[in-house]
C-alpha cells in the first residue's frame, strides 16, 4: 500500500494547488477581491492563504453545519485575513430566502456557491472562485496524481488499485486523472475506486444536465447529480456532500471506468480506519481523508483474505488536526 500525502501542503490539504493558480491569475486580472463557498473549510483556508499571498482580499461562505463547529479553521481563515460568513446567512438573496425561514439552516455547498456567486455579481474587481468541479480545478490538481506516477517510477513499482475520496471530484481528478491517461493511451490496467458518502452518493445519481448550485446562477453541467435542490443530511466529512460529481469524472464514470463505495452516514466505520492509520503514520487523516484511508484498507483486507496480490496507492488530501470536535463526536470521546 502507498499513499499520497496532501497534508504536508501549506495550511493542510490538496486545495492549494488551485487557490495559488486561481489567486494568482486574479491578481494579474487586477482583480482586488475573490468570493468563494467551503464545506470542509480546507478550500476556505487555502484560498485565504492564496489572497493573502497575492495581496487580495477574500470573502468565504462556510456551510453553516460545519462553520459551527470548527472553530479554529475558522479562526485560521481569519488570521489568513478572509472574512468569513456561515451559509446561509442574511447578506445575499439566495442566502435570505432560507435564512429567513430558518437562522439555523445547515447549509449546503450548492447554497455557499450561490452566495458566493452572488456577492461577487457586479462589481468587475470582485470574482468568484471555486474550489472543486470544473475542469480548470481538476486540471491543477493532477499534480497530485503526476508526482505520484513519479514516485511510482521512482520505486520500480505500479498501481493496480487507485483510490481516494470524492465530494465534486477535484482531489480524485488530480490523483486519478494522470493514472487514467494510462489506461486510456498505454494499456494499462487499473480499477479506479472513488470513496463517497451515503450522504450524498453523487456517483450513484442520474447523469444529466444541472446546476452546480442551489440558486441555479451557475450554467448547467452534464455530471451525475442527485439535484441541486436536494437536501442531505451533514455529516463530519462534509466536504463530501454535494449533489454534483465533475464533468470530466462523470464522463469517465459513465463510459465504466470509475467504481465508487458510499459509507455510512454514521461514519463509525470511516472514522475507526483513520485512527487506524493515525496510530501507526502518526498523522490524523482530515474527516474527508478518512474515506479514501477506509476503503484503502477495506480493499487490502479483501485482498489478505482472497491471498490476491495488488498493489494499492491511495491519496491522503489533507490532515485533521483541526477536526477533532468531528472525530470527538463519532468516536465517543470526550472533550472536557
Ligand atoms: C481534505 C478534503 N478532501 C476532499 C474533499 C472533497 O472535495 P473534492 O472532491 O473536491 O476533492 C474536501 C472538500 O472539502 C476536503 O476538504
């Protein structure tokens, strides 16, 4: 088993491939603001830190479920000097119609989208960028899975199995995409396994055209989706739930390249895997991590009992060191 660490970024995952890139080429626009959604928090971080780096300045829409209890990411944020606002909040329309209804609303990343979206529209210094989904974040996150094919070459060695977790695809894209090209250009053989939430199994929805948010501003994509008015149940990976897997995924998943495996929504099973390996790497997988660590050793152990021989490389895209309310939770631990 291999692994890809994305945790030893700067601020902690995998998003910071493409706040950089997008933050820079906002700043060469002459841009003076980026807008954006989070779920998890980690692309919130990364694009503060992005801005902050090229001089921007930054507004984040946190999913209200997850604002309320990470704290200290979002503190973080703040110290990166983002203004941070859980979703949805009273400052957009789309955000008012459900917060009027409910200051409580957990939120969705299809809602934070649309909000972001929305404090961005009109004014030409203000632009929104996302973290997940289209082809341009997917495409600068595949230096994930090409300094994996590089270690691989390194070590004389190959996948049989790649495997990682899957919220809008841009962690999966990046380490699966350069492996893909394997596949579909020099023969190679490779079961690709995307790790998902029963939250909001987008792999397993319908493959149509919808909108990437809640408050249909976006154009609508061709992906699997699960509809951008549906609600799902928060769960502490939350970065996993969305109802819209990308374009470039669902086409491949489509034309059967792509497996998926959607957990509980309890995530006992998930989270005891990341302790699993927290115990033996020392490093706390991020809550979304976890899924890609779960299915990795839930595949190893199929392969242990068959006496199969596979080579697994799975990726890690970011620590939870700032997740243990999430992990506490689950896991019955207390906090006191
Ligand atoms: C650490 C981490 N991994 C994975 C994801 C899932 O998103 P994506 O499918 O875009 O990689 C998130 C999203 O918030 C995340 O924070």
């Amino acid at each position: 088993m291999y692994y890809k660490s994305e945790f030893y970024s700067p601020t902690g995952s995998h998003k910071v491939n493409t706040a950089l890139a997008q933050a820079f080429y906002a700043r060469e626009q002459g841009l003076e603001r980026l807008t954006t959604e989070t779920g998890a928090g980690q692309w919130g971080t990364a694009l503060a830190y992005g801005c902050s780096l090229m001089g921007l300045k930054c507004t984040v829409y946190w999913v209200r479920a997850v604002y309320r209890w990470k704290h200290e990411r979002r503190n973080l944020m703040q110290m990166y000097g983002a203004e941070v606002f859980a979703s949805p909040s009273d400052r957009t329309e789309s955000g008012k119609a459900l917060y009027s209804k409910n200051p409580e609303h957990p939120g969705s990343l299809a809602i934070a989208i649309s909000e972001g979206l929305e404090a961005a529209r009109g004014d030409k210094k203000v632009a929104y960028g996302l973290g997940s989904v289209l082809n341009h974040v997917l495409t600068q996150q595949t230096i994930i899975g090409l300094e994996t094919q590089k270690q691989f070459e390194m070590m004389g060695d190959y996948p049989d199995l790649v495997i990682s977790c899957l919220g809008g695809g841009s962690n999966f894209g990046g380490f699966a995409i350069p492996f893909m090209g394997d596949v579909l250009t020099k023969g190679k053989k490779i079961k690709f396994i995307a790790a998902q939430t029963q939250a909001s199994p987008n792999l397993q929805g319908e493959y149509r055209y919808d909108h990437a948010d809640h408050a249909e501003i976006t154009p609508q994509l061709m992906m699997y989706t699960l509809g951008h008015k549906t609600d799902f149940p928060p769960v502490k990976g939350d970065g996993l739930r969305y109802h819209g897997c990308s374009p470039i995924l669902s086409l491949l998943r489509n034309k059967g390249y792509i497996d998926t495996v959607a957990y509980p929504v309890d995530e006992k099973h998930v989270f005891e895997r990341a302790r699993q390996f927290l115990r033996v790497e020392g490093f706390l997988p991020a809550p979304e991590s976890a899924y890609s660590v779960a299915c990795a050793i839930d595949e190893a152990l199929k392969c242990k009992a068959s006496g199969e021989e596979k080579v697994i490389a799975f990726n890690i895209s970011g620590h939870g060191f700032l997740d243990m309310v999430g992990y506490s939770a689950v896991l019955g631990m207390s906090l006191d």
